[in-house]
C-alpha cells in the first residue's frame, strides 16, 4: 500500500466511476483540481502486450517484476563477456541498490517497472550489435524491451537513461568509423531504428497526449512567471548534497531518512543510495585496472548523472543544462539521476570484480596493488565518517531558535534561546546521527576488508575462486538487502485480501461522509469542496470521496497551479471567495467555526467542522458585464481582490457584440459526464455564459444548436461561450485526437512486433535442425 499508489487510486475514483457506468474511458477527471485531463492521473487501457499478463498477476507484485529486473541485468553482464558469478554480483547491485526498494515503499510503481526494463535494452542492443543471433529475433527482443519499458510509462526514468544509452550508441559509432566497419553497423543501426519506430508506434497514444498536455502543465511552464519548464527552485528541490554522496558508500552518514536523525542538505528524504560496500571496493579496481572497453562507455555518463543530481549544489552545471538542453527542464528532484549513475557504477565494479580474478587466474599480483590502492581509498572514507561529519543540518540552529522563541514568545536572539539549541543538538541530534554514522562507518570498513581479505585467500590458494566469487556475491546480498530492509521491511506490509479501496474506505471520516451525501445538485453534477483540514494540494484521498478542488500530482495544470499559489487565499479573510464561488466549491473543511462572511458552519466533529459556501454558484451561469484585459495575467490580477464571478467575467479577447442583462435567462444542466456536458439555455438578450469547468482546448469542442461555437478562456482557468437570443442546446465533448488513432497504430504495430518475433523464432529454429 505504497503512499502514491494509494493516492493514484483515490485520483482515479472518477474514471473507474465513468468506465464502470459508460463503457468507455473517461478522458477527463472531474475530481481533482476542479478537473483536469485523465492522462494525468491514468491512461486509457492499452492494447495487449505481455505486460497486460504481468499486471494481471499484481497480487505478487513485486516479486515478479524484481525477477525480470534481475534476469535481465544478469543476462546483461554475460552477453559483456562476464563470468556468471560476477553477473550475479552486478545484478543484484542493480537490482538492491536501496533507491529501488524505497520507491516500492513509496508506491512509485511505474518509475520501478520502467526501470526494470532497462537492462533489458541493453540486452537487445548487445543481441543486435554483438551477437550471431539471427537479426530477427535481436530486433524483436530489442523492440519488445522498449516497448515494454515505454508502456510502463515514466518519462523521467526514459530521459535519464537516454544518456548512458547514448554514450554506448556514440561509442559504437566511432568504433565502427575506426575499424572501417561503418557498413555494418549502418545495417545494426537500421535494426535499432526500425526497433524504436515500431516502440514508438506501439506507444504513441501514450507519448502524443503527454506532448499535447506538457504545454499546459506545470512542466510546461507559468504565464505569472512567464517561463518555459518548471521554476528552477521547484525542479531543483531535493538536490543532492556534495558531502551526502558519501551515502553511496556508507548509507548512514547523513542519518538515513528518519526525519530527526537525517541532516542532509533536502528537506527531507525517504533514504540514501546506497550501492554496497563491495560495489565500492570493485568500483575502484575497476577504475583504475579494468581494460574492458566499455569501461569509460559507463563511467563517463555514471560521473555526468552524478553531477545532474546534485542539481543547485553544482549551480554552474546544473543552470546551464536546465537553460538550454533540450528537455532537461521537465522534471524535478534531481537526487533521481542517481539510478542511472549506481546502474553504471555496477557495471564499472563488475568489471573490476572480474579483472581481479582474472589477475588471480593468472596468478599475478596486480591485484595486491589493486587492492591497496582501494584499500587506502576505503581507509580515507572511514576516516571521514568517524571524523569529518558535523552531523548539523544547513539552517538547523536558525530554525530551531525561531520554533522556540515563537512558542515562548522571545526573540530568537535570546540568550536562553541560543543555550536550548545548542543543548538540544548537542544532546538530542548530534549523538544519535554521530551513532548511525559511525556504525555504518565500521560496516563499511568490515565488508571492505571482507572483500580484501577474500581476494587474499585466493591469491594464496586458500580459496578457490568460484568459492570467492560466490562469497563476495553473498556478501554484497547480504549487505545491501540488510540496509534495503531499513526503508521496506516486513512492517511495510499490509494485509494482502485488503484492497486499495479498501484501505482508502478506511479513512473516510464523518465530515467527509457529510459532505459526499450533500453536494449533489439534482442529481447530475457535484459541488466541489476543498478539504483544508488535510492539505488540500497534497492528498488525493478526499477526491475518492467528493469532487475536490485539491488533490495530488506533480504535473496539474500549470494555469490552475498559479490560481492556487495568486488567487486562492488572497484578499483580507485569506480566503478567496470569489474565487471559490465560481469553482462550484460549496463545502470547506476545517479544524473548527470560522467567523467567515458568507460560510456557515453546517456539520461539526471532534475531527473538525464543515463550512458551507452560502454564495457558491452553479454549473453554468450568465453573468451581466465581460471586460476584456490585455493579457491573462491582468485576469489573474482581477481575480485577487473583490471578485463578483456572478456579476463579471474576465478575458482577453473580444465578444462579436455586448452583453446585455437578461433577467429572464436561464440555465439548466441536462447531461453531465467526463466526456460530455449539455445544456439548456433560453434568454432573450446577447450573454455570455460561464461554465464551471476547467479550460483545456485539446480535443474539447462545443456546438450551439448543433453550429460549432467557441470555447473563450474566462476568469483565467474557466469556459466561457457567446450565447445569442433564444433557446438553445449547448454540448461541449471531449474527444481527443490521439485515442483512436493511437489505438489504431498500436494494435498494427504490435501485430507487426510478434509477427517479427515469431519469424526470428522460426529461423532460429531452423537453423538448429540444420545444425
């Protein structure tokens, strides 16, 4: 029951609703955010391919997807020319390092099943480019990994991988100019390119709506701000710490992710990357020794990554990639390009793991020389953990001193203000970071000499070398799923016959159940609510419930973002009721009564109350007067202070002829749904008519009478459409363009995927009976 798994299914309440009810997708959720498109929270079902079997069998995830992560990342190392034991060893730093148990923890299911593919591509790429494996059967597998991997769907893990992948490709690519072979592997890179085509063509409905979408969403950038991308403080929040990348050696030095004990430079974490003392030990043999030629091929992209995820921590780096190469600036948390640099790291250890028993075979003693140099490597790390940690968090003692002089009402400059931090970090903080530290530090320096000494019993003959292959691959087992279980352990487990709805059913509390029985408006469309008293742009879980103005994502539209951070609290109550009038959001919640103009305190608990909205308008209304501004900026501005959405709407273009007062007019929902909204309308004058539902242009479109009309961006976030004298039907639907196209090219496409492998298959076969 992962915390973003949980959220996804709260998030998704209205689509499963729509499908169940219609038979189709819904395309557009009504329960988060006041709306927003479907595909930011879930895609519409895919086209079969074998991973429709892998989540048909979810009751064991993730034991299955770990097994193909692990296959393949073994498979990976043997098509490299490594011995099995050493691709043991690789595969299980790439499949434990903890970042990859941590986010099963957090729910981050498709970052995890995107990344289990990885080696996989590998593994196709090597079968096409190194192998006598008949072509037709190395595109398929190639073709099928990436197919598979761009079905899981996360673009972020796609992105940071295209680097080691692209360093391999360009290696290969001056190898072939060297060698004058260029011919060749003309011919390998036409097998990768008709792969990716037929990938992408599987997947297209996929990545062509994310394409449609990134422009509105927050990655896409902010009108207030006027940029392009997120805000560099936003995509550069948990950047990794210089001193923190000591947690890839030694987890524990910077307190692990206990809130108290962690005094790294990120708010917070859910853990280090930590990739195994002997991953370390090898990583360094194989720096310095290791021959292999895809050595730099590896290490080159898993040092670039590295200084990536220290984001503003390398600001010279960091600010020049995120200005001005190409999509760098669509996505946050730059700790994240640590995946991609332990993922090359264990191949540059596993060559070292194997270059030492080879030295060892041969029975040469360039290994001792090896092993000394890492051995003092190791020596200066474990001094650094006993000796070099302040064990301080950046900004620790000035937050600190303003708790405590606001709850005593002092200055913080107090003397006694100053003498209570330093005894509390002193006493409580820095003992109990300097302890996990410290022992992490010996653990460290134990599985370090553990490895040395292993390979010393063997250069003595005292052990054979499969015997100290397999030791070391237990070990580095041993190791990493012992600091893994700090972050997902057993306690981490829940009952396994309890749902996900289930467990959100849970908690559901009594303001919640007051407000889902009472927000429906004849029976068509519900009033929003916006539940404060559970931080309401950070939890999905009310929107299970209740269509919500909150909820929960990292991709919201960027337009309703900036309403949210300019319009929302604004004004002198710090409650924007104009704004919420016109968003239908009839309910707060909230710890207890408000004195609020215009809220009634309508339903209250132990757990706190619920205000009712006494102004909250409907669906659609008319309003009397439009004015027109410059730019939608300048609407945002109007938006801030004494807003009457009843009485005015704002835009930035010009209505064909003024808006006169009709007394008489009218407004009824006939139709309400994710996909289509109809209405009745009947008025004797020119209006303009405002419809409480967010603008998004892709694949909506609206007729009056059957006649395509407008849909005019109004008060910023909202619809708004010219309406002339008389009785009118208006319907606005939702049919974008890329579903049935998408759905068409991934049915043909995945024919053609199959088709090329069962032809592979057959060759193959053949030329085993011929053989």
């Amino acid at each position: 029951m992962g915390h973003d798994a949980i959220q996804w299914r709260a998030g998704a309440e209205s689509l499963i609703e729509h499908r169940e009810e219609f038979g189709e997708p819904a395309h557009w959720a009504t329960n988060m955010f006041s709306g927003m498109p479907a595909i930011t929270i879930s895609h519409p079902p895919q086209v079969w391919n074998l991973d429709t079997i892998l989540k048909s069998l979810s009751f064991i995830y993730p034991a299955l997807e770990y097994w193909i992560l692990l296959g393949g990342a073994y498979l990976m190392f043997i098509l490299m020319g490594f011995r099995p034991l050493a691709s043991v060893f690789g595969a299980i730093v790439i499949g434990f390092s903890t970042y990859i148990p941590i986010i099963i923890g957090a729910g981050h299911n498709a970052k995890f099943i995107a990344y289990i593919y990885i080696p996989w591509l590998y593994v196709g790429y090597f079968l096409i480019t190194r192998s006598d494996l008949n072509r037709w059967l190395a595109f398929f597998l190639f073709a099928l990994a990436l197919t598979l991997h761009l079905r899981s769907y996360h673009p972020q893990v796609t992105y940071f991988f295209l680097f080691p992948l692209a360093t391999l490709f360009l290696y290969d690519l001056w190898k072939s100019k060297k060698n004058e072979t260029t011919s060749v592997f003309l011919k390998q890179t036409g097998l990768l390119i008709g792969a990716m085509v037929l990938a992408l063509a599987i997947t297209f409905q996929l990545y062509w709506s994310t394409a449609e979408y990134s422009p509105y969403s927050m990655r896409g950038g902010s009108e207030v701000e006027n940029t392009e991308g997120l805000s560099q403080d936003y995509a550069f929040a948990w950047s990794q710490g210089v001193g923190e990348l000591l947690t890839l050696a030694i987890p524990g030095s910077y307190g692990g992710a206990s809130s108290d004990a962690y005094w790294g430079p990120k708010s917070f974490t859910s853990g280090p990357h930590y990739m195994g003392a002997l991953t370390f030990l090898f990583f360094i043999i194989g720096l310095i020794k290791s021959r292999h030629h895809l050595k730099w091929v590896f290490f080159a992209p898993g040092v670039a990554t590295l200084l990536f995820s220290l984001g503003e921590n390398f600001y010279l780096l960091n600010n020049a990639m995120f200005s001005y190469f190409p999509l760098f600036n669509k996505f946050r948390a730059p700790e994240m390009w640590l995946m991609a640099s332990v993922f090359c790291f264990a191949v540059v250890a596993v060559m070292g793991l194997e270059w030492s028993f080879q030295q060892l075979n041969q029975k040469s003693s360039e290994w001792k020389k090896a092993a000394a140099i890492a051995g003092g490597i190791g020596l200066v790390f474990v001094f650094i953990g006993f000796q070099m940690l302040s064990f301080e968090k950046p900004g620790e003692r000035t937050q600190l001193a303003q708790q405590i002089a606001q709850q005593n009402q002092v200055s913080p400059d107090d003397p006694r203000v100053t003498q209570t931090v330093q005894r509390y970090i002193n006493n409580e903080l820095i003992p109990t970071r300097k302890e996990l530290a410290q022992s992490d530090t010996i653990r460290f320096a134990f599985m370090f000499a553990a490895g040395i000494i292993l390979l010393w019993l063997t250069g003595v003959s005292k052990v054979s070398p499969s015997v100290s292959l397999g030791l070391i691959a237990l070990i580095i087992a041993f190791d990493m799923i012992r600091v893994d279980k700090r972050y997902l352990s057993e306690n981490s487990l829940t009952d396994a016959s309890m749902s996900r709805e289930q467990h959100i059913e849970r908690q559901e509390s009594e303001l919640d159940n007051f407000i889902s029985a009472n927000n429906v408006d004849g029976g068509l469309w519900e009033y929003r609510a916006l539940p404060l008293l559970s931080n309401p742009f950070n939890n999905a879980i009310p929107s299970y419930f209740y269509p919500s103005a909150g909820g929960y994502s990292g991709a919201k539209l960027g337009y309703y973002q900036d309403l949210i951070d300019e319009a929302f609290f604004a004004g002198p109550a710090g409650l924007n009721q104009g704004v919420f009038n016109m968003l239908n959001i009839k309910y707060l919640t909230a710890q207890g009564s408000l004195n609020l103009s215009g809220f009634e305190t309508v339903f209250q608990t132990g757990q706190g109350a619920v205000l009712e909205n006494t102004e909250v308008l409907p669906k659609a209304w008319f309003v009397d007067s439009v004015e027109s501004l410059p730019d939608h900026t300048s609407v945002l501005q109007e938006l801030k202070e004494n807003f009457n959405a009843r009485s005015t709407a704002y835009i930035t273009g010009r209505l064909s002829e003024p808006v006169q007062k009709d007394s008489l007019a009218s407004v009824r929902v006939t139709e309400y749904n994710a996909n289509k909204i109809s209405l009745d309308i009947s008025r004797s004058e020119p209006g303009f008519l405002v419809l409480s539902e967010i603008w998004y242009p892709p694949g909506w479109s609206s007729t009056l009478n059957g006649s395509e009309i407008d849909i005019i961006r109004t008060n910023y976030v909202l619809r708004g459409f010219e309406i002339p004298p008389g009785d009118h039907e208006l319907v606005v639907t939702l049919e974008p363009s890329w579903y049935e196209a998408g759905n068409l090219m991934s049915a043909g496409g995945t024919v053609l995927l199959f088709g090329a492998g069962l032809f592979g298959i057959l060759l193959f076969v053949r030329k085993k009976n011929v053989f």
